[in-house]
C-alpha cells in the first residue's frame, strides 16, 4: 500500500501500492479515518452486469488459506476464544462496495448508486448475492476443512449496516426480500457444519430488524447502538436477550465516553452492565470504536466500572 500526502496535506492511499491508477481513499489532513474515494466507471443503467459487481468474490488462495491455518494454531495455544472474520459473507456492505483494495474496479461502485439499485435493481442485487453466498459456502467448506472445528468460537459473517441515527436504511420488507435469503444460506451452512457461532455487525437503529435477523441465524449482534432510536438497553434485552448474544453496548462512544466526565462513564458502565448481563448473554464492549481524542481518564474510568461490577458479581 502506498501512502503519500497531496498539496492539501492530505494522504492518499493506493490499492496495492499502483500509483499509477487512481487513488482509492484519503484521509483529510485534519480528520482520523481513511474515506473510500469514488472511482466508478462507466454503467448500463438499465442492465448492469452482475459479473462486475462479482468479480472480487473468489475462491481463497492457498496461500491466504495457509495463513489462517497458521493464526489458528497460533490463537489455540493461548486458551481464549477466537474470533475469525470470513472472507465474501458480508452482502452489500457500503464499506466494500467501493472496492478500494481494487485497482481497477468495474460495475456500480459508488455508494448512493449502490443504494439506488436496493430500490430499483432488485434483480441484479439478487443475482450479486447469489453468486457471492456460492463462492462463500466453497470457501467455508476450504476453511472448516483447514483449520478445524475448533480452531473459532465466532466468525464474523457481514458487517453491513443497516440503520441510521434514527431509522433503518430499507424498509423491513427490502431487507426480507434481499438480505435475508443470503444470510440465511450462509449461517445455515455454518451451524449445519461447525460449532460456530455467527456474528453480525450492524449500527444503528435497528430494533425492526432484530427479530428478522435472529431468524436469519445470527447469534451474536454488535455494536448495539443504545443511543440510537428505538435502541433502549432494557426493551432489547427484556425483548431479545434470551435469543441473541448482545456484544456491545457497554459505553456510548459518541457522547458518554468522550465527552462525559469520568463519574458519569462509570455510571453508564455499570447501568448497561445491571441491564445486559442477568442470565448472561452479554459481551461487554463499547459502542464501536472508541473515537480519537477520547480523555485517558474515562477509559481508565470504563475499564475500572467493568473491573467494579464483575468483582462485585463473584
């Protein structure tokens, strides 16, 4: 991957380190992440090719193969539950759809464009997921061959969002209708071979779509978004906690954790706590990742409100 500043102070990255194509993201001079650049071509509007929307979805090579063999003895030695992200589950991740580890990437890359066509491509939609949940089951059936049962405990299967601030990004019935296929394809292959659990991640307010999710297979959601609409930390566990694994959760790391004070961290801790683990079912977690600039004394704070209440509990 090459990395270099523009006039700006700006740094662009390359996929593969080909200066000599596009580049694919960019991290302003003055923020924190990378942001997918938009590198689509031209289109059919009206009969786009499924083919280009497929093309990154392969077989794995035998050489990245080997090297999760290799990280799951690795992990074995150390007694702990592992977790492994899966290569081609994760259906209409706005996160991928880009493709920005692609030099040349073909179809419909840009992300409204993607979006656009969940509404009025269905078909080709569709015929995307099918060909990518084909190519995924060949390869969990390499992988479980591989490493074995017992290397994982979770496998992280999608990472698609499907929630807002305040609201779903499709209405139920479009996420029935297409989403809901596909998962239930992968994780039926998942828990008809292996002990896994199936993890999936999705922010936002996604209450309407728990239920529909839990019958799709997942086990485990994350990062449960408690301040998002509809998203309160005791209707989801009165409503679901004895159905899914609430992994998250734990600290609002949008305004609690950077910007409260450290008491009021502790607090929102140890409530969340008292909330999500009666009966277990609870990982705890932070909302998402804990943002830069975040003050070191509400982490120890965080930290130290778990430490509280698991001791507490023994």
């Amino acid at each position: 991957m090459a990395l270099q500043p523009n006039e700006n102070g700006d740094i662009l990255t390359w996929p593969e380190g080909d200066t000599s194509v596009p580049p694919s993201a960019k991290l302003n001079h003055d923020g924190y992440f990378f942001d997918a650049l938009n590198r689509q071509g031209e289109f059919d509007e009206d009969d786009p090719n499924p083919d280009d929307n497929t093309e990154e979805f392969t077989l794995i090579s035998e050489k990245d193969l080997a090297l999760m063999v290799r990280h799951a003895a690795e992990a074995k030695k150390h007694n702990r539950a592992v977790m492994s992200a899966l290569p081609g589950t994760s259906f209409g991740d706005v996160s991928n759809v880009p493709a920005t580890f692609m030099k040349n990437p073909k179809g419909i890359r840009d992300v409204a464009e993607w979006y656009v066509s969940v509404a009025i491509r269905q078909d080709f939609i569709h015929t995307v997921f099918s060909k990518q949940a084909e190519v995924a089951i060949a390869n969990l059936r390499r992988i479980h061959d591989a490493v074995g049962d017992d290397a994982y405990t979770v496998v992280a299967v999608c990472g698609t969002d499907f929630g807002t601030q305040i609201s779903t990004f499709c209405s139920k019935e479009t996420f029935l209708e297409l989403y809901q296929p596909y998962y239930k394809k992968v994780n039926g292959w998942i828990h008809a071979n292996t002990s896994w659990k199936t993890f999936k991640h999705s922010c936002g307010a996604i209450e309407p779509f728990v239920e529909p999710l839990i019958e799709s297979g997942f086990d485990i959601l994350n990062p449960v978004q408690c301040s998002a609409t509809g998203m309160d930390p005791q209707r989801l566990k009165d409503k679901y906690g004895d159905r899914v694994v609430f992994w998250g959760g734990g600290i609002d790391t949008q305004k609690t954790l950077p910007f409260g004070t450290p008491e009021q961290v502790r607090a929102e801790a140890l409530e969340r706590c008292r909330i999500f683990s009666p009966g277990g079912g609870f990982v705890f977690n932070s909302i998402h990742n804990v943002q830069a600039l975040t003050p070191i004394p509400n982490l120890v704070a965080l930290l130290d409100a778990y430490k509280e209440y698991i001791t507490a509990g023994k």
